[in-house]
C-alpha cells in the first residue's frame, strides 16, 4: 500500500496552488454569495484592476473551478458560475470562516449569525 510519501503531487498542495492565488478565494466566495459579473468582483475590491481579474478568471477557468457563459447574441453579456469543481471548495471556505470567527472577539450573537449565514451559503 502506498503512503502519502510516495504520492508524485500531494492533493493537499494541489489544492492550495490553486485556490491561494489573490483574489480566488475572494472571487470563489462572491459566486457563493450570488455574484456572477466581472463588475461585480469589483464592487468591493477597489484596488483590483480589469487586467488582473480578467487573468484571474480565465486561469479560474482554465483550472476548471469556474464556467464562462457568454450570451450568444451578445459577447458583452457574460456571466461566470462555479463548476462541480469549484462547489466543492464550499466546505473548506466553511472552515475557513470558523476558524476566524471563533478565533476573533465578535459578540455571541454576531458569531452566531455569521455562522448561520455562512452555514446557509456553503453547507
């Protein structure tokens, strides 16, 4: 039986190249929420220029995390969705957002909140 010593690529290191470029998680998490437009990766993220979310999504793409959807009468209107792929990522994004409300000082009720919003979102 093989360990994981003799594993050519680790899953785990796998996994982490390619959601622990800027801005994908971030991304990642804004398909979660409902955003499915370029402006709107933008809306809450100033300092990320058109260039750089545009390479982001297509290496998105090319990983297979995210779907383009290019309406056929009009190549402006595109919209981007997470494959299976990239739904998978939801348990992790979960425990991810645990591990930093549980670990900051926000009030009961807030802590409560959000982890019933995020359990909501990606459970």
């Amino acid at each position: 039986m093989e360990t994981i010593n003799h594993i050519k690529s680790c899953p785990i290191e796998l996994v982490v190249n390619l959601i622990s470029k800027k801005w994908v998680i971030q991304i990642i998490r804004d398909l979660f929420l409902g955003k499915t437009r370029f402006h709107e990766f933008k809306e809450d993220k100033p300092e990320l220029s058109n260039k750089v979310l545009s390479n982001c999504l297509k290496d998105m793409e090319k990983n297979g995390l995210i779907d383009r959807i290019a309406d056929k009468y009009d190549r402006k209107n595109v919209k981007y969705r997470l494959t299976e792929k990239g739904k998978s990522l939801n348990k992790i994004l979960y425990e991810i957002a645990m591990v930093s409300v549980d670990g900051e000082t926000y009030s009961d009720k807030i802590k409560n909140d959000v982890k019933a919003s995020f359990r909501q979102t990606l459970l």
